[in-house]
C-alpha cells in the first residue's frame, strides 16, 4: 500500500497515464487498539460508512473463471483451448482519482469487487422461514472479503490464490478492452502502449493470463503472444526472505486455474531449457525451475516471463543480483535495475512535518524541492551552519513534545523528550514478527 501510493502519487505528479489495480477489500487487515500496553486487534470494516471518493464503472465489469476442464479444440487448421463447466465470478470496477501535484493529471485506483452473477437467493427456502439456507452464498462472497486471510491451511492458500488470479484476471481483461477501444487488433504495439508492473509476486499471474487472453481470445500464436509478454510485463520484488518469494501447491493450479496451469507448464519448460543449455548444471536448474517438487515458484515465474527485474533499494539490488537471484542475474544481467523505494516527500514530508518543510523552504528559496526532489542538495550547503543546525534540533524537539504531550493524554504515558525516539508507525502484524 505505501509503496504503491509513492508510485501513483509520483506517475500522476509526472503527469505520467496511469491506473494502479487491487481488490476492494471489505475488510483490511485489522484496526489495532493497544490496552494496556498490548495490541488488540479488532475488524477493519473501512467501508462502514461508505466511500464518498468511489466511483463505480459497472460498464467495464469482467468476468473471472475459476475450476473446470479444459478441452482442445480443432478450428480452422489450429487447436484452440477451451476451458468448459467452469464457476464465473463477476468483478466490479470502483475508481478513485489519484491526483498529481500541481498539475491537472489525475489517475486512477481501480478497486475490483467480487459478485455473483446468479441471484444467491433461494426465495422458496426463504418464504419458508429457512433463511440461513436462503442467503448460502458461493466464492464470489469470499473473495473480496478480507485482506491477507490466513494461508497457513490449504483453503487460505486457495483464497488466496482466488483473489490474485481475480483481480490480475480482470485488471488485464480491461487492458485489452482498454486497447482494442484505441488501437483495434494490432497487438504488435501492445508492448508500447502499454507497462504492466507487477508489484511482489501477488500479481504474478499476470504473465500466464496475458498470454492466455492474446492466445486463446485474441488467436495469437504462442511465440507471438510470449514475444509480446515479455516485453511487456516488468518485475518488483520487495523482500529477500525466502518465505515471501511465494511458492504455490502444484495440485491448486490444477484444479483452481487449469487453463493457467496448462501455460505455466510450458513457460516452465521453455525456462528450463534455456537454464540447462546456459548451464548444464542440475542444481541450478532445480534453483531456478518454476515448477519443481510438486509446487509454482511466482518469483521464478516473473523472472523468466518478464523484460524486467527491480529492488526497491540500491542495496536491496545487490543482494538480489549477487546473492537471492544470482543465477538468473547471470544470465540475463541486463535485465536487473534498480529503483529506489524513497519517501514520497510531497505527503510525508511537507504535510506531516510542517516545521521542517518551512526551513527547507527558508533554505532553498521556495518550495521546487516538492516537484524536484534534487533541489534538497542546495541543503549541502548549510551542513556546517551552527545557526542552521539550531533551528533544526528545535524543529525535531517541538515535534518530540508534542508526540509526548499527545502519549500522556492518549495513553497515559509520560516520556522523556531527552531520549532517543525509536517509533514505528505499523500495525503489529504477524509478518512482522521480526521486530
């Protein structure tokens, strides 16, 4: 959520087009309470009174296809794959602006909301004063639900993986639409008109459904529709800790996504031939294998099917090159960038630090460094000022007393302004245990 809320703020500043895609969550992660000194978390309805910036486009809902076969098809001299007795859920766009700084550029965050396309309601068993079994609802009621459901069980897994394919699903579908509407059929340009930034691994089923969509839709051909994905789609990863690089039970595939398991198997195998041919070397076939033991690797996935590799952090990249995808690094070096995952100083900086923005100003002669961000370094300057460095150590001790004088009214709390503050401003969430 943050860093995406950096990338919009800064794409709409730049007056850069652009539509960020998520699900509209009834629920978030969880609002906290802290009683007596222990976090207590209870539900987030964040919608309870409505979201008056929301804008509902129902012209451009999508449908979403879970479970099923898939059957192959013979159509004037080609196969085509068609997937049959699969459940449709319906995904509903809400928008809000995303407005750039000083610029008339506002963007959107589409938020996409899951629905039943059949009346879930059973009026007889209703009219007969059953009405637990009346209102029974099916996957469409789920996955919109919550943010983050557990997936230390196999059905949270399932979830989970729901709602990823759900909302990548639908977020391309508009693309394509979005596409046709500007450019028709000529999908050779696809590549530049549109980027496709897959934020961690989440949106990672963005790669095997957008060559699903240009195949068996559009009636491209798989070296075609691989050419075009693979300079489409770029890769974020955010954390170098094995746990987070998600690796999905081979079976879920199979059962949940058949068509997209039938892609990854030869994205996979394609992948893996190149690994072997690179190297001839077992064991980094096995590292690198998007498939392998029964299970999906996501980051391997986005590695091997997009045109680009990024850390949030000059040193974040370096690890991901020298040491978490070293091997895939090798081979394509040119694929690995960085892009620093920096505060976004136009909120949380001016607004929140009122009395440091105020000296920047002072110092720098006006307020550019907002849309500018090296005019900062007119700050060298003044590394060595006494005076300076004095209206700067009063700036942070007034934000300290007032931190202070809210803790004791909130909580009862009385700190000592002399000390070091060390706060973190999060939730304590169980992925954060760390900590």
């Amino acid at each position: 959520g943050r860093l995406a809320a950096c990338f919009m703020d800064s794409l709409a500043s730049l007056e850069l087009p652009a539509m960020s895609c998520t699900i509209r969550y009834e629920y978030g992660l969880f609002r906290q309470r802290i009683v007596d000194g222990q976090q207590v978390e209870v539900p987030d309805n964040w919608l309870d009174n409505g979201n008056i910036w929301e804008v509902p486009d129902p012209e451009d809902t999508m449908e979403v296809h879970f479970g099923g076969y898939v059957e192959p098809v013979q159509e004037n001299g080609r196969t085509n794959f068609v997937t049959k007795n699969y459940q449709t859920v319906l995904a509903v766009p809400y928008d809000m602006p995303i407005a750039g700084y000083d610029c008339d550029t506002v963007n959107t965050l589409r938020m996409w909301s899951a629905r039943s396309p059949h009346n879930n309601l059973d009026f007889s068993a209703f009219s007969a004063g059953n009405y637990e079994k009346a209102l029974e609802s099916d996957m469409a009621a789920v996955i919109s639900k919550v943010l983050y459901p557990e997936d230390n069980h196999y059905e949270g897994k399932k979830l989970r993986l729901t709602q990823h394919y759900f909302f990548t699903s639908a977020s391309l579908q508009y693309a394509i639409k979005d596409f046709k509407r500007r450019f028709g059929t000529r999908f050779n340009l696809l590549p530049e008109k549109i980027a496709i930034q897959i934020n961690d691994t989440h949106p990672g089923l963005a790669i095997p459904e957008l060559m699903r969509l240009l195949m068996d839709q559009e009636g491209l051909g798989w070296d075609e529709a691989q050419a075009i994905v693979s300079k489409t789609v770029a890769y974020t990863n955010h954390t170098v800790l094995a746990e987070a690089l998600e690796c999905w039970p081979q079976t879920l595939f199979e059962t949940l996504l058949p068509r997209i398991w039938q892609v990854i198997v030869e994205i996979a195998h394609r992948w893996q031939k190149q690994v072997e041919d690179f190297y001839h070397d077992p064991a980094k076939t096995e590292k690198l294998a998007i498939v392998w033991d029964g299970g999906v690797r996501m980051a391997n996935l986005c590695i091997a099917g997009g045109m680009s590799v990024n850390g949030v952090s000059a040193l974040h990249t370096e690890i991901l090159r020298r040491d978490v995808f070293r091997d895939a690094y090798q081979m394509h070096p040119e694929e690995f960038h960085n892009v620093t995952n920096g505060v976004d100083h136009r909120r949380w900086l001016s607004q929140i630090n009122p009395g440091l923005h105020s000296l920047i100003c002072d110092l720098t002669r006006g307020d550019d460094y907002l849309l500018h961000p090296d005019a900062l370094s007119k700050l060298d300057a003044f590394a060595d000022d006494a005076a300076v460095l004095a209206q700067l150590a009063e700036i942070k001790r007034g934000n300290k007393d007032r931190f202070a004088h809210w803790a004791k009214r909130q909580q009862g709390v009385v700190l000592n302004t002399d000390a070091v503050f060390n706060t973190q401003v999060k939730r304590l969430h169980e992925y954060k245990r760390q900590l």
